[in-house]
C-alpha cells in the first residue's frame, strides 16, 4: 500500500472518531446545561476542542447555543465538526479507490448532512438535539459500513488503528476535561451529575449501572474509563485493539519500523496496566493522565514516520 | 395526454438535423423510448430529473468550484433523455474512427522517427516545427509496440443534413468516459426495463479492455506488472474520473509524490519500502510530467520520468508528444494522411479548415467573417475561439489582430450548425446541440470502440459550444443493437 494511501486512511478514521467523540460529548452537555439552574460553563470543553483566542471563548462561554455553534459549524474553529468531516471525506476522496464505494458515499453524505439547512436550523434555533441525534446516526452508519463493506487488508488495519488510537486519546481527554471542572478534587464529594455526564459522554453509563448497582463514585467511574477490558472506550481496550490491528501489518511492514512502533504500543499498554489509581492522590493521577496522552501522541509521531513516511 | 404536451412545444429549426425528429415524425430509433416516456406525468418526469440530481450528488460525481472560500459542490449537468445512435451509423462511426486512428498512430510514429511525411512533401515541415506539442525529447524513441494513442476521444458532430462529421481529435489525455459509464448507471435507476426492451449496447466492458491493454505494454517479463493511475490530485476537476477507473480496473491512484525514479527505473513509496512501477497511465499533461525536461516549476510529475521512459524501463500511456497530431491546424491534414499511410479514403469527414497562416485564406475567413469559427489551435475546452454568428464588431476587430499578429496560431471553419437531441428543460422537451465523443482503445490486438460515448449538450437555448467548462451538459449515449 501506497505510504500517501495508509497516512490518508489513518487520519480519515481519526478524523470520523473524534467527530463521534465531539457529538457525544456536546449533547451530553447541552442536555446538561439545560438540566442546570446555574449557568454551565463551557470553558474547559472550549480550551480543548476551539483554537479561539481566550476573548472569544469568555464572550460565548456561557452561551450554550453560541458555544455549539462554534464547535460544530464554525468553519473559522479548526478543530470544528464541521471541519473535522470535511478533512475526513477530502482523506477519504484521495484514496477513494483504497475504500469502498459505499463507505465513500457515506462519508460524502455525512458532509452534505452537516451543510444541509435543516441541521444548521435546528443547532442555532430549534432542538440541538435532534441535529446532533442525526449527526451521531449518520456516524454510526459509516462504522457499520466499514465493518460490513471493508475487505480485512491493510487498509482496515490502518483504519483501525487510527481508529482505536484516536478513541484512546479521547478518552483521556474527556476524563482529563472532567476532572480539570472538578479541579482534580475528588475528596470533597463529588457532584453525582458530573460523573453521569462523563458516562453519558463515553457511552459508558449502561455498563456502569449494571456493574455497579447504580452507586455513582468517582474510583469506580475512573477504573472503568482506564481499565475495564469490556468497555469500548476504556484507555485499556482500545491500547489492546490498537496492538491487535497493528501486529496484523507485521507481513506488510519492514522489520525496523515494525519492532519501533511494537515497542511503543507494548510500552504505553503496560504503563496503563501497572499503574494504581488513587482518588486522593489529584496530582498523581493528573499525571497520570498527561503521561497516558504523550505516550499516546508518541505512538502517532511514530506511525506517521516509520509507515507514512514523513519525518 | 399529458405526453403530448411533453412533446407539444418541441421546436424544430429545419436548418438543423434533429436526431428525435425527421421529416416523417418520430424516428424508428426514438419511438420506443418516446412510447416509453409518453405516458408519464409532468411530475413523474420532474421527479426523475431530481432523482438523478441526487444520485449524482450523494455518489460525489462532483466537482467542486473554490470561487468563494467555502468550496461548492456542484454536479457536471446531467439531462435525463438519452441521445440515440441507431447499428448502422454506429458501424459507419466505428469504422471511420478506427482508420483514422491508425493513421494518426503511423504519423506520430513516422513524425518522430524518419518523417517521410515531410520529405514526401504532404505535410510541411513548417507546420510540425512551429506546432508547440511537438515534442523533440520525442525524436528517435521507441516506444512500446509502437503505440502512441491508446487512449482517445473523437469528437463528431453531424451537419444539417446528417452527416457526421469529425470536429477534433483528442489524443492527449481525453476525459470523460467515467461520465459515459456513470451516465449509463444512472440511466436504469430513473427508467427501469427501458434499457433492455430498446436493445442497448453495454458500455461496462471498457474499465476491463483498458486495464488489458495497460498490462499488455508493459516491459518487464512479468505476469503482473505494475499499473498506476497517475493523478494531478483531487483538486483536478477529472479527479471523480481518475478515482472511478483507479478503483474499476484496481490498479493504485498515484499522484506525483508517490513516484520517485532511481537509475532509470519508477518506483511507488509503500508502506513497506519502494515497488517498481511498470505502466504508468498517467492523466497529467506532457509538460508536468517531469519537471526535468518539462516544465522545471511542475510539481505535478516526477523527476527523472522521461529518462525512464526513454530507456524503456515504463510504459507511458498515452505516449508523450502526441499533441502534433491533435494539433488543430495539423487536423486539417489527417484525410491526406490515410490516403498517404493507408492508401485508402477517409470513412468520416473533416470540416473544412482554413490555415490562416495563407494569406488568401485569410482573406476569404476575414471577408466571411459571420459564417466561421475561429479557433486557437492549441487551446480546448471551449477557450479561446469566436463563433462568427454570435459574436460582436468589437470581438471580431480584436480576434482578427491576434489572428494577423500570429496566424499560425489559428485556424477557421465554416460554422457547423450541430446537431439538436431532445432535453427534458423546464418541464418540456426542448431540441439542444450535440456532439458525440466516443473513446477509443488502441492496444497490441487492436482497435477497441466501446458501443456508446459521450454526449455533450449546450444547455443554453441556441448555444453551440458544448464544452463543460462553458454551460455545457451530458446525456447517456445509446448504441442500438
């Protein structure tokens, strides 16, 4: 496979997980920011996900629809939906004959849904809702369409592993993002909603319910964000997915670059799995978290020089 | 009925040959489809041309406008009513295309080698010097199974009495064939059954003969050589072309960056190290292929092509330097090439063309000025050319200086009046110009016509120019067994 074509798929299957990442998390929190007699704030979720200068993130920090607004449709927003889709379906287009039709067509869908009028509508004046609901469905046709359609070759694990290692970074994202709102304080007693939200956010709250009789605590909604083996969005699933994903490129790799990433993966699994989570501890598992997302990026630099060829 | 009001307001000028309408009515051809269409609604209609719209849309057969910041998505104008060509004029078609391009095969070849056209006195050897295509990096190599015209769309049109008449040849890197293919499956979404009970001919099989041709030049003794689609990028508005024949014929996209050359051979950059390349079909111009020889500022090609090429190492498909033979004012000497090569007469006629570089014939187009097109003969896509009728004094004073400072650079034809085709417009059918391009393949075994092409509709009411570029259109292109 072209070194153009496996960078170009790669970052397609980056790009279509953030975007369901994204949605999740901006419906959760609009459903919540209306669920609140306070004002939500926004600010945390805007320092990660809008390249806007601080001024403008304070104007619209409390405005909720403002704030869905730039996050999903502003093109001027780099990190924007909007934006992330477009450079999903230009990636997916340049390797167009590496995919198959059907997935093409769905990720050119996905771009005319987002730029439809009616979407646009409902996210600035009507039910923000209903647009996001249409968005996440449109995302869970293209992984249904890639599940059933892709031949299992290297493109797909290329896909894959973009996939897995993008959701793994979300993850740690989203937990950081939360626990940054909280300051890290996870003595004092938590709010409840928060942690629902985060659940809510990683598709994660049917589990935990059924795992833990309902009784929401911050530990046990850490373990499962970390490690819990059967949960898609946990750091450690998606590190054992990548890994999986990989060693099938072992045939088509050059030994070198193969033992440099195998390395990486094997590295970064293993500081997860051996580490220990203590709640009053902050610091400690802050960084935590910010080693998890270097070892994370370092596995992504590596992709990008030892396979796609740039340096 | 609801149809005849479909039909109703169907003008058709007598000056103009209509392919739907005759003297005696519909033609044999047409009827089956106009019975077909008949009975259908103004809104059963409406909604068929907005079924297609949206196919075309959400399968990307799109190219995308950056006028103003934010690309557009638009679609390459699609009418719904097929343009029908009957057995016999498809023969007459076949046969003439097929005789032309062997002789415009034995030019390039004769031109870049020993060029007995030249001493033999057919064709001068001024015109070949001065044309900017030719090629002298060309001269004496040999390329394989002496082909240099693999790939070619003829343009025709048809003269008010019918005729058909050839109206350019284009030998470089012609487009849109994946419009041919697409138009035909888009075709039976909007009409079931109407395909078969007409008894068309399938264009499905030109994906499969071209990659056997591809294959078939290549050198290295292997059974399966390296073939790529070598692409300008996806910025190129043939890029939903270059992506369907990639993926069709499962050869790999390549743009420039993914070549590179080392002692004389072409590699692509894999994921897992470098694997040579043997046939190349690339759809980037000879002056950006390689930025060594070419065009230095090109970023399109690859460095060190050429020399690859030359020592034979890579099939280039088409050949480089085949813009002689397509040259406008070269075409006016393609009939006297077959009676030169071939020995035979040309099957499918010319229009007349004057070289401009003659002062008498200067003259005469200057004089007649209302009834020509005159055209720039290094330019296509409509570009650079006046259309006699329609165009203003003022256009016609600037048109005739750049015409006497550089007269090699024009020629002149009597307009064509083109022929009109039924398109569904505004709610009725409504007589528009077309032209046909049928593509061609030319491999080791041969000459290879798939029954169908391109038809290319001015959608504006009185229009000639059926260029892309220019308000121009398409239609599914029926062959009739």
């Amino acid at each position: 496979m072209l070194s153009r074509v496996a960078d170009s798929v790669f970052w397609m299957a980056r790009y279509m997980e953030r975007t369901n990442g994204m949605l999740r998390i901006l419906r959760t929190n609009y459903i919540s920011s209306q669920d609140e007699v306070r004002d939500f704030d926004w600010h945390t979720l805007l320092l990660n996900y809008s390249d806007a200068g601080e001024e403008k993130v304070n104007a619209i920090g409390n405005h909720s629809i403002r704030v869905l607004e730039h996050l999903l449709l502003d093109r001027d927003n780099g990190p924007s939906v909007i934006n992330n889709i477009t450079r999903a379906r230009e990636n997916g287009r340049a390797v167009q004959d590496h995919i198959t039709k059907e997935v093409w067509q769905c990720l050119n869908d996905y771009y005319h849904l987002i730029r439809e009028k009616h979407i646009q509508v409902q996210i600035k004046s009507g039910d923000p809702v209903t647009a996001l609901d249409a968005l996440i469905q449109q995302g869970m046709l293209y992984h249904g369409t890639v599940d059933i359609t892709m031949a299992r070759g290297e493109g797909f694990n290329y896909l894959n592993a973009g996939k897995f290692l993008e959701r793994a970074i979300l993850s740690a994202d989203m937990l950081n993002i939360k626990l940054t709102e909280l300051q890290y304080n996870l003595q004092a007693p938590v709010e409840l909603p928060a942690l629902r939200y985060l659940l809510y956010s990683l598709s994660g709250y049917e589990l935990y319910l059924k795992t833990h009789r309902g009784n929401l605590q911050a530990d046990q909604v850490i373990q499962q964000i970390v490690y819990n083996e059967h949960f898609p969005h946990s750091i450690s699933y998606c590190l054992r997915q990548l890994l999986r994903y990989f060693e099938r490129l072992e045939p088509e790799s050059l030994p070198e670059n193969y033992r440099q990433l195998e390395f990486l993966i094997g590295r970064a699994m293993n500081n997860v799995k051996y580490s220990i989570i203590d709640t009053s501890d902050g610091e400690g598992l802050k960084q935590f978290l910010q080693q998890t997302r270097q070892e994370l990026f370092g596995i992504a630099a590596a992709f990008n020089q030892y396979y796609f060829g740039n340096s | 009925m609801e149809a005849h009001t479909l039909l109703s307001k169907y003008g058709i000028d007598d000056r103009v040959w209509d392919e739907m309408f005759g003297r005696e009515g519909i033609r044999p051809a047409y009827r089956n489809m106009v019975s077909a269409i008949e009975s259908l609604s103004a809104d059963e209609m409406t909604h068929k041309d907005e079924l297609a719209k949206k196919l075309f849309m959400s399968q990307g057969i799109t190219f995308t406008v950056y006028s103003s910041g934010e690309g557009i998505e638009k679609i390459f104008p699609f009418d719904i009513i097929p343009r029908i060509v009957e057995a016999v004029d498809w023969e007459h078609i076949e046969a003439g295309i097929k005789q032309r391009l062997k002789a415009l095969n034995i030019f390039l070849k004769d031109i870049y080698h020993q060029q007995f056209i030249i001493k033999d006195g057919i064709v001068p050897a001024k015109l070949i010097y001065s044309c900017p295509n030719f090629i002298r990096q060309m001269v004496n190599v040999n390329v394989p199974f002496d082909i240099y015209t693999h790939i070619s769309g003829i343009d025709l049109i048809r003269d008010h009495d019918g005729t058909y008449y050839v109206l350019e040849d284009n030998l470089r890197t012609p487009s849109g064939v994946s419009y041919m293919l697409e138009n035909r499956s888009i075709t039976y979404r909007i009409f079931p059954d109407l395909l078969p009970r007409n008894k068309v001919r399938s264009v499905k099989d030109y994906p499969d003969l071209l990659l056997k041709n591809l294959v078939s030049v290549a050198n290295r003794q292997k059974s399966d050589p390296t073939v790529v689609l070598l692409t300008p990028g996806m910025y190129n508005s043939a890029y939903f072309e270059h992506t369907t024949l990639a993926r069709m014929m499962g050869i790999e996209l390549v743009e420039g960056s993914d070549l590179l050359v080392d002692n004389h051979k072409v590699y692509m950059k894999t994921t897992s190290g470098l694997k040579q390349v043997d046939v190349i079909y690339r759809r980037v111009d000879d002056e950006f292929i390689d930025p060594l020889v070419f065009r230095p500022d090109s970023m399109l090609g690859v460095p060190g092509i050429y020399g690859a090429y030359r020592t034979g190492n890579v099939a280039i498909v088409n050949a480089m330097g085949n813009g002689v033979a397509d040259d406008k004012a070269v075409y006016s000497y393609v009939p006297a090439m077959i009676r030169y090569y071939l020995n035979e007469e040309p099957i499918l006629k010319n229009v007349p063309t004057y070289q401009l570089e003659n002062p008498e014939n200067r003259k005469l187009v200057f004089e007649n000025m209302n009834r020509m097109v005159i055209k720039k003969t290094n330019e296509s896509g409509g570009y650079g050319m006046l259309i006699g009728s329609a165009a203003s004094e003022k256009q016609m004073e600037e048109f005739k200086r750049a015409v006497e400072e550089d007269p090699r650079s024009y020629i002149a034809q009597p307009i064509i009046s083109l022929s009109s085709a039924p398109c569904y417009i505004n709610g009725v059918l409504q007589p528009r110009r077309v032209d046909l391009r049928p593509f061609a393949l030319y491999g080791p075994e041969g000459i290879d016509i798939v029954p169908g092409g391109l038809t290319r509709v001015a959608l504006k009411e009185g229009s000639l120019v059926v260029n892309s570029s220019q308000g121009g259109g398409s239609k599914d292109t029926w062959v009739l067994q």
